[in-house]
C-alpha cells in the first residue's frame, strides 16, 4: 500500500525551539546517518556546548554561530504512515519572506509556541499567513514544558489565547499539544510527565493527518515554464497545476487563443498516454504557433476568463509603504506582468486582526491588507480555493520581492 507523503512547515516565533524540534523528529524516526550525528556532535563541542539538536536542522555555519534559521530548509523523515517533507521557516520578522515561501509549498503547519513565554508576535503573525495561504491542516505545539514543570494551567492559559486569536481568522486547529522537544516528552507517544494529557503525541497526530486532494475534475492548467529545440524537436517544458493532459488532446494557448494538438507528452525520455495533476513533463506540440514562458495551455472546451482587475489578500514584506497607484512587476505561476493597486479596501494587523482602515491609501511592512490590483495586460488567473498555482501571487520591484497574496476574486466592473 502506498504511504501518504505530507509536506508540512513549521512555524513560531523566534527561539521558541523550531529547529529543536525537527531535529528531535529526526532522532526519533532514525532518519539520521551515525556520521550525521557524529559530526552535529563534534560542531556541539566546538562551540562549547552539549549535543545541540538545532544543529540537525541548522545547516549553515553562520546559522550555527548566530542560532537562528536564517533559510526555509527542507528535510525528510518517514514513520510507518507517511513519508514527510518538513520545511523550517524563520521566525524574526526581518526574515518573513523567506517563511511565507516556505508556508507557500505545505500542505500542513505545526505552530510553535514557548510555554514559558507565551504567545508573541510571530506567533499570531505566522499564523495569519499560514491561513492566508489556505493551510487549514495545524497543529499547535507548546514547547519547552520542562520550563514550566509540566504545568497544565500554562497550557490551558496559553490553549485559550490561541483559539480566540484562531476565531477571528476562522481556523480550527486539529489538536493542541504540550511538548518538550529538548527532553524528548510528548514527541512520540505519552509520557509520565504529561499524565494529565489525554490526547495524541505530535507523531501520532501528525500520522492522523490525510493527504489533502485538490478539488475533483478541475480543468487542465499548465504553465509553460520554458521551450527547448532538442532533437529537432520544440519541447514545452511545464507543470500540470490542474485537470490532465492526454496524447492527441486538442488545447489552446493563452493568451494567443491559438488552437493545438498535444502529439507527444515526454517525461524522462518516454512517451505518455496521459500526464495528471502535479507532474512536470513536456509537450511536442502539432500545428502549434511559437510558445513562450509564461503562456498557459488549456482546455480547449474550459476556457477561463481572462481578466486585468481582481482582488485579494496582500501580505506586504516592504520597509518602503505600499501607495495606491504605484507600478509593481507582478508574477503568477510562470506569468509575469506590470500592475499597480487601484484600491487597498482594508488595512489589517497582522498580529491582533484589527482592521486598523478602511479604504486605506497605504500599507505598511507586515501589514495585510484586502486590495484591488489592474493588470497592464489579461492574465489568466484563478481563485486561490480553486486552483492554487494560478491564485498566488507576489509583487516585485527592480526585482526585490514587496509583497505576496491570493486572489479572491475577480474586480472586473
């Protein structure tokens, strides 16, 4: 029988023991070499410390040096249930970016918490985005226990701030979870020290969790990300975001609107009848106009509409305020366009939920807001809870990342 494979990040504030945790997850499953271990070891003593399982996680030396994460990282282990993909995301606000890239690829999150010192910031931060970005799969954590002695009011108190905090986004976490990740309790099945826990270890809830499958029978999307001569032969290289493709399939290229046949569908040096949902592959294309990267081929009886105007949510990662009106480059799956925002509808705290304006003129760093943008030109776009590669996207200028949202909806009037 074949084992789910579940990508998951973690999230938290900072030094509330992420790092920590993937490394105890990796100890406990064996999914570390002896030489691993022996070299994490040996960096522990050179830096005058005991056996550091953030250094299992924390691959950088520089990372090492300043212990915190400075990278998503992403990193494997298995259980009888599942194979996972877990990806530890950076907890300090200054570098926020490089979580929601992370948040942006799972299809799960475990949210961290410090039992001793309680929600903070990122905390509820990181959590706002993980829901913006649909993850509904999370499961909280409240580590270091061992700091508090075990303490169940600790975590009652802590419990109860969260899913008031979760009310407001409309999240319903799967469990909440006392930890010590450093002193190996509560990680892979009940421990003494926890006797008035009656619920699941966070391996145990983490093989309770299911793959999460896409919306049935949705239309075939696939983002051209680049064209190759080989052989003879042009080849369009992409990914199936959506639906399938079958050889002698008749589709059509956007935003040409040009008709074609798909006469071979390659991955690895064979032909295939059929490619489906989530495989990269390429295409040899009969009676096909010139394609290019960031052209979409799709169904040609399933056509989207096509549209310069929609909304969404916009998480802004900018020292400098976003402006009404401003050009940004923006880019959604492998299409790239300018645009500007017409109107920021509300002004969000990311970290309380306040609405803190309404038709706003501006948005400032780690705030969010709900906006409206318009394209110099149609893209073909889609709502975030439908097709999620084509409802995600981030705004550039001179080519430094500003800000990163879902659509919503269509603005069209």
């Amino acid at each position: 029988m074949k084992k789910k494979t579940i990508r998951i990040v973690i999230i938290g504030h900072v030094d509330h023991g992420k790092s920590t945790l993937i490394g105890r997850l990796l100890l406990d499953t064996n999914s570390l070499p002896r030489e691993k271990i022996a070299e994490i070891k040996n960096i522990s003593r050179q830096l005058g410390k005991e056996m550091e399982l953030a250094y299992l996680a924390d691959q950088l030396k520089e990372e090492r040096e300043q212990n915190k994460t400075i990278d998503t990282t992403q990193i494997f282990f298995k259980t009888r249930s599942a194979d996972y993909v877990i990806i530890d995301a950076p907890g300090h606000a200054e570098l926020i970016k490089n979580m929601i890239s992370g948040a942006s690829l799972a299809q799960a999150a475990i949210l961290i918490v410090d039992a001793q010192e309680g929600i903070k910031e990122q905390t509820t931060r990181h959590a706002f985005i993980a829901r913006m970005l649909g993850i509904e799969k999370l499961i909280v954590v409240f580590n270091k226990m061992d700091l508090v002695n075990y303490d169940q009011k600790k975590f009652d108190e802590g419990k109860t701030g969260l899913t008031d905090f979760f009310a407001g986004l409309g999240l319903r976490p799967c469990c909440f979870i006392p930890i010590s990740a450093k002193a190996d309790v509560n990680i892979t099945g009940p421990s003494a020290m926890l006797s008035w826990y009656k619920g699941k270890s966070l391996l145990e809830a983490l093989d309770s969790l299911k793959e999460t499958a896409g919306p049935q029978n949705r239309p075939l999307r696939l983002c051209v990300q680049d064209v190759y001569h080989l052989e003879g032969e042009r080849i369009v290289f992409g990914k199936v975001n959506s639906g399938r493709i079958l050889r002698g399939q008749e589709v059509v290229i956007f935003p040409q609107n040009a008709p074609a046949r798909i006469k071979q569908i390659k991955v690895f040096g064979r032909n295939l009848l059929v490619a489906r949902e989530g495989e990269n592959i390429g295409l040899v294309l009969q009676d096909a106009p010139a394609v290019q990267r960031g052209e979409v081929v799709i169904e040609k009886n399933n056509q989207p509409l096509a549209t310069d105007r929609f909304q969404g949510n916009l998480f802004w990662m900018s020292q400098e305020p976003l402006e009404i009106n401003r050009p940004f480059i923006l880019r959604c799956a492998t299409q790239e366009v300018s645009c500007h925002i017409e109107k920021v509808h509300q002004r969000i705290n990311t970290s309380t939920l306040q609405v803190i304006a309404e038709n706003a003129s501006q948005l400032l760093f780690n705030e969010a807001g709900i906006v409206s943008l318009r394209t110099e030109k149609p893209l073909l776009m889609e709502k975030f809870s439908f097709i999620e590669e084509l409802g995600r996207f981030i705004l550039e200028r001179d080519q430094i990342l500003q800000g990163a949202g879902v659509i919503t909806g269509d603005a069209s009037k």
